[in-house]
C-alpha cells in the first residue's frame, strides 16, 4: 500500500490489482475555514455555511496527491436507496437529463476504469464494495435511514455480483462508544430482523447506543459477503481526524472513494 497523504487514509483490504480506495480525513489539505477547517468536501450549495468556491476548490485539490484518474463523481445524497450507475447514466434503471447535475442517490457503481466513485459522510457509514476480480466496484452512503432501508443490497445488486464475491470495506463513522439513538432507529432495524438487537446496548430510558459497523457486517452476512474490514474508526470521538455532525452540529463533509487504475 503506498504512503497516505497526511488528508487521507487508504483502505486497508485485500483488494485486486489496480482497485484503489480510502477516506479523506479533516485536515492536511484545503482552505476551508472553522468550523469546516480544512478539507470540507461537502456543502458546495453554502447548505452548512462554508463558502461554494473554497469547497469546490478542495475537491479539486485532492486529484493530483491521489493521482486520481479522473474528478469525482459526487452525488446529491438524500439517505436514500437510489444507486447511480455511472456506467450508463442511469439512477435505479432510469436515465438523467444530460444537464451536468448531480444525480439524486446515495450509492454508485460502475465498471469503467478511471471512474472515481465518491461518499460523503460526517457519521454515516461509508461502505466500498468491490468483486474479487475488481470487474465492478460500488460505494454507498450508509446513514441509519439507509442501511435499514436497503441501501447496501441495493448497491450490490446493482454491481450484479454475487455476494459471496464481493469485498467490503467499512470507513469511519459514529461508533458504537459514542452513538446514541431513540426508540426510532432501534425499531427500524429490530422489528424487522430480532437478530439486530445484539447491536443495540441500552444506556437511558428509550435510548440505545448503536453499532453501524455490527449492524452493516449483518446486512452483508445475509447477502453472502464474508470478507469484510475496516469499521474501527469513530468520527464522534476523533475531533482532530474526522468532521462529526453529531458532535459539532455545523460541520463539514469526509468523502470516501473508490476506483480502478487506468
């Protein structure tokens, strides 16, 4: 694995020749000011109150220390299922408007090289799928919403791959140390699979803390994927590594990325 650049951390999975992937971190490069401070990915629209330019300016700067063989392809994420197939254009079967937008979806997949897949993320789970043979390779956006609706199914069936081979790898996101939920999220989860409980420790009346990374690896058992890593990073409780929505409120974005060498 080459030498990371001090603004991002690679993948540590067994991936084929030529699949790249990893996490940015919050510093190292960029010119975002606090609280976004440095590298704030996210909130090109001034959403969270960074200016469009600074971070349209860091998203550019992050091609050349990557050696990324292409910009980015961002999405406009809604916690959602809807996956975008970069290949064709396509969100879940339907084609876009050719008006250079970002398509509406939370997951990509794609089959080209050079085709950069990106996630934001401030607590939601990335999640970077790959097939053994580097054929296809995925990434999703796995917030609670997401993972309980389906998203990480939906992005493997859209890679058209069988479970069995294909390769996960889980970035930072809140961990179970730190993430407390309500009732909502629990019963998203529990009432339809008992099983889920063991994810959940209670910690005050109605509240639980959460394992996304225990509840993803459940999701990916029951589609067959059993070579699973990462999920050790909490964005909550690295204030000098990771941007924390749930910590800091106004915030900026990491982006996760995958892609096949050229």
């Amino acid at each position: 694995m080459d030498v990371a650049p001090p603004f991002f951390e690679w993948a540590n999975w067994p991936a084929p020749p030529g699949v790249r992937g990893g996490s940015t971190r919050r510093r190292g490069l960029g010119a975002s000011q606090p609280p976004f401070d440095t590298l704030n990915l996210g909130g090109h629209r001034s959403a969270d109150g960074d200016a469009g330019e600074r971070v349209l300016a860091n998203r550019v700067a992050l091609r050349e220390p990557l050696g990324l063989p292409s910009a980015p392809l961002w999405l406009r994420q809604v916690h959602g299922t809807a996956v975008f197939d970069a290949d064709t254009g396509a969100v879940d079967g339907t084609s876009l408007p050719s008006d250079g937008g970002e398509p509406e979806a939370d997951a990509a997949v794609t089959r080209r090289d050079g085709v950069v897949l990106a996630v934001l993320h401030a607590d939601c789970l990335p999640v970077l799928l790959c097939s053994d043979d580097g054929a296809v390779l995925g990434a999703a956006h796995a917030g609670w919403r997401g993972l309980a609706a389906g998203v990480v199914e939906a992005t493997i069936d859209a890679m058209r791959v069988r479970g069995e081979r294909v390769i996960a790898w889980l970035g930072p996101a809140a961990g179970p140390a730190n993430y407390e939920i309500g009732e909502e999220v629990r019963a998203a989860f529990v009432d339809g699979d008992a099983g889920a409980a063991a994810a959940f420790v209670a910690t005050r009346p109605g509240h639980w803390r959460v394992d996304l990374f225990a509840l993803a690896r459940r999701r990916l058992a029951r589609l067959g994927v059993a070579r699973v890593h990462g999920g050790g990073r909490c964005t909550i409780g690295e204030p000098h590594a990771f941007f924390s929505h749930r910590r800091d409120a106004r915030t900026g974005r990491l982006a996760s990325l995958i892609w096949r060498d050229i």
